[in-house]
C-alpha cells in the first residue's frame, strides 16, 4: 500500500478507535461550542454596555450587567468541565488502547516482543499511545469546533452586517487549506523522526550492555562518535519537525490578523461615514463586529496550534494499527493427531522446510547451531508467527525466557485453570521448588509482583511446574533447561521424560540428552528445516 493510499485508511483507523468514547467526544463538543456562545453573548452584552456609555452618556443598566455576568460565569463554569472531560476522556482512551496493545503482547508472547527492540517498545507506549489519545480527545473535537463555531459566528454577524458575515464565509476557508499545504509532509517527518529516535535509543543502550567490552578493547572513542554522529542527525530530525508545526501556526496567524485588519479597516471607515458599502453601522454593532472578527478565527488557530498531533498520530497509527490488528487466534480445541505438511514457508524471517512429518506419540529432537531457526519454527508451528502452516490442535510452549506475571505464586502455576494444594506442592516439590516457596510470605499466595526475586534458574523452574501441570498433549520446549545447572539438568530432564513420555513432543535443546529418548529428528541450518 502506498503512502497515499494508506493516509485516508490511518485516518479512518484512528477514529475508530475513539468509538469507545464516542458519548464523551460529542460533549466534549457540546461544550465548546456551548463556551463559544458565551463568548459570542458576553462580547454583545459588552458592546450594548460600551455604547451606553458613550454614545447615550447613560449608565449601564441592570440587565446589561446580570448578562455580562451570566454569560462570563456560564464561560468559565462550561470551560472547566471541558477541561476536565477532557482530560478523563483522554486518560481512558490511553488505558483503553493500552490493554489492548497488553492483550496482543501477552498472547503474542516473546515471539512479537522480539521483533522489535525494547527502545521501540518504549517510545511506543510513552509516545505513540498518548499520542493516538491526544488526536482522539483534542484535535478530532477541535476540528469539529473549527467547522461549527465560525458558522455560529456568521449566523451572529448577520443582523449587524450582512456584509461582512458573507466576506467571513468566503475567507474562512482559505485558512485550513494553507494549513493542509503547509502540514501535508508533517506525518512523514514524524515517521522518520520516530525511526532515528528508536535507532538511537537502542544503540545507546546496546552500547550500555556492552560497555564492559567497549573497555576491553578501548573502542569509548569510536563509539562516542558514532552516537555523536547519531544525535546529531536526530536534533535535524528534530528541528523539521518543530519548524513544520511551528510554520502552520505561522500561516494561520498572518491570514487571521489580515483578515482581522481588514474587518477593523472596514468598520472605522463605515462609522466615519467613508465607506457606505453595505448598511450603516452604530457604535454597538461596529464594536460587536471588532470583537466576534477574531472569535471567528479562533477555533481554526487552536486548531492550528494542535495540527502537529494529527501528523503524531498517523505516525503513530503505522506502528500501532498492524499490532493491535494482527490476528492472534487461539489454538484449536482437540487433541493433536499428527501432521505431514509440505513446502513450510515463514516469510520474514524466511524460514522454510520442505516437509516436516510428525505423529502422535513421537519425541523429536530440534537440533542445529544458535541463529538457524529452532525457536522460529517452534513459534510458527504455535500459530505466534505468520506461516503457511500451523497446528491445529492444542500445544504449549516453553521458551528459554521464562514468563513470571505480576500474580500470585498460584495464578503462575495454574494459569487460569485449577488444582489443589497438594498437587502444587508436589510439583513445585518435583522442580526443586518447595523450600523456596515455603520461605514466601504468604507461600502460594505470595505476589510476584512486577519484579519477581527470581533467579533466571528458579524462573525456568518455576515455568517447567506449569508443564507439568498442564494435560496439552503437543509439548514444545525450546532449551526447557538452559539456565539450570548440568546435575538439575540431568535431574529435571529425566523428570520431564518420565512426565511426558506418553505425550508428543518436539525438543530443541543445546545440551546433551539421550538419543534413545527420541525417534524423529529434525535438523536446522540456515532457516532451513530437514526432517530427518
């Protein structure tokens, strides 16, 4: 799809994401244009008010007064409820699309997390959400405040000068058409910028891990300016994009003082009797004019001033709208009964086998040399990957990277399904787990909270008890014992063997295991899968 094409289809998926809210945005609505005819209702109790006491040399009356106050307290009482309302709705809108970006990863699981760097991931959710939520609950209103609050002010100015009100009609709209010139490259920058923000980021932070090597081979100097060179490339990126939103609110600001002027011009000349175009003006109807003349423009330079987040958030919605909408689907209810699939292909990474045969009751081994494609392919056949093919029967998977939740000991180990007691204590028994979680505050009640006091080695213990508990009959278990010591290895090997013996189950693994355990092989090499 072209950049062209997509910028309607980005759009048309950003609004629909404030469906959710969409109660809340139409008040929000509501509300501007409910504080715009208080402005429109205090500036004529004013102008009534000026032209008392300066052309009838009277004072102003009581009436006058009660509307002068009316209308500036409703004013102030409707713009704080506007403020607030916006800033809930805001705040909702991030939670809203915040778990669903939580629902995607947690069912995507490590196989959509490493795809991109954990700088990415960052500035997704500090960034991109906010963003997303800022067009949502700002600029998606202002725009229609933009288009309904100069209506509302023509259809004022009417009664005073029919005149001018048809000169607004006609000017107003060369004022969003300068800002859609002026701002039409502004997503593309913002796109751009937030690649080199990314790339930076995550070059620093390599560089962080790294630094205990950079020391070794005394490589500071190179690297300090490579990332040099890196900032200073992102500080251009930077300053076009600030220039770009800083130049639409340039050409909003030129055509509304203009035409401003020109509305001023007029009005002076028509109450000195210079210029008879149109009907005659009193003080009180020129002064009216003077002050709903900038009112008109008004919404359209807010507006203006919030027309960067619309480039923000279409910049954002390319990297949001393919996670969010990415098919996910769950496994597929049944027992596995065995697969013989020809031409697997994986597109990226490019991963490929020409057939891969497997029956129920078979143990396979996964083998082949760091980077060749074991864990890809391990993913692929779990449906967390796009493939050509996909098991159609429930699996699990275990993967070196144990995940803990922020949950109880308990809700880690029964993963929403239930067991007693006694059964979790004997398996975490099993994994040499039980003294550890005798030692818990609460045992199996105990929160893990967002950062578990867990070894990597008790995590992966941790994550083989749910193998155990679990009755899937497809295993998958990719280096299910890589951060364990080689006799716990022995140890919790044999205990999986004896567990899943009757079970299916393929097993990539770098350390030794025995080969009678297994009567099928798989080798790996190159993204290239050979069933052998």
């Amino acid at each position: 799809m072209t950049k062209d094409a997509a910028t309607p289809a980005l759009s048309k998926w950003l609004s629909q994401q404030g469906s959710t809210k969409r109660a809340a945005l139409h008040l929000l609505t509501a509300l501007g244009l409910a504080i715009f005819a208080c402005q429109l209702g205090l500036f004529w109790f004013v102008s009534v008010a000026a032209d008392a006491l300066i052309v009838s040399k009277q004072p102003v009356n009581t009436a006058t007064l009660s509307g002068v106050m009316l209308t500036a307290g409703m004013w102030l009482g409707f713009d704080y409820a506007k403020q607030q309302l916006t800033q809930r709705t805001y705040l909702q809108l991030c939670q809203h699309l915040q778990s669903r970006l939580h629902w995607q990863l947690q069912n995507g699981q490590l196989a959509l997390v490493r795809r991109h760097p954990t700088f990415y991931w960052q500035q997704l959710w500090s960034q991109h959400i906010p963003a997303t939520a800022e067009f949502l609950s700002r600029y998606q209103v202002q725009k229609q405040l933009a288009v309904l609050a100069p209506l509302l002010a023509i259809i004022c100015l009417w009664p005073a000068s029919w005149l001018i009100a048809v000169l607004m009609l006609f000017t107003l709209p060369v004022v969003p058409l300068f800002m859609y010139l002026v701002g039409s490259g502004a997503a593309s920058l913002h796109r751009r910028h937030f690649t080199a923000l990314t790339r930076l980021g995550s070059l620093f932070a390599d560089r962080l891990k790294a630094a205990d090597l950079l020391l070794i081979h005394q490589a500071y100097s190179g690297q300090q300016r490579l990332l040099e060179d890196a900032s200073e490339e992102l500080n251009q990126r930077t300053m076009k994009v600030v220039s770009l939103a800083f130049l639409s609110s340039s050409v909003l600001d030129f055509f509304a003082t203009l035409a401003v002027a020109l509305v001023a011009v007029f009005v002076g000349f028509n109450l000195l009797s210079e210029l008879q175009i149109g009907p005659a003006l009193n003080l009180q109807q020129g002064l009216f004019i003077l002050l709903v003349a900038p009112l008109c423009f008004s919404e359209l330079k807010a507006l203006g001033r919030l027309y960067h987040q619309k480039a923000a958030a279409e910049a954002a919605a390319m990297e949001l709208q393919p996670l969010l909408e990415m098919p996910l689907p769950a496994p597929a209810p049944g027992q596995f009964s065995g697969l013989d699939w020809v031409a697997l292909q994986a597109r990226p990474p490019g991963l490929h086998a020409r057939r891969l045969t497997l029956q129920a009751g078979d143990w396979v081994q996964l083998s082949g040399p760091s980077g060749s494609g074991k864990t890809l392919l391990l993913e692929c056949l779990l449906g967390q990957r796009p493939c050509s093919h996909r098991i159609q029967s429930q699996a699990v998977l275990l993967t070196q990277q144990a995940v803990i939740t922020p949950l109880s000991l308990r809700d880690n180990l029964c993963l929403g399904h239930q067991h007693n007691d006694d059964r979790l204590w004997q398996v975490l028994a099993q994994v040499e787990l039980s003294d550890w979680a005798k030692c818990l505050p609460q045992c199996l009640d105990s929160i893990m909270g967002e950062h578990p006091a867990l070894s990597g080695g008790q995590a992966q213990r941790l994550a083989l008890a749910r193998i155990l508990l679990s009755d899937t009959h497809l295993v998958l278990l990719d280096e299910p014992t890589a951060h364990l010591t080689n006799e716990q290895h022995q140890r919790l090997c044999h205990l999986l063997r004896q567990h899943l013996a009757d079970r299916t189950v393929v097993w990539a693994s770098h350390k030794p295991l025995p080969a009678q355990w297994f009567n099928r092989h798989w080798q790996a090499d190159g993204l290239e899968i050979t069933c052998l």
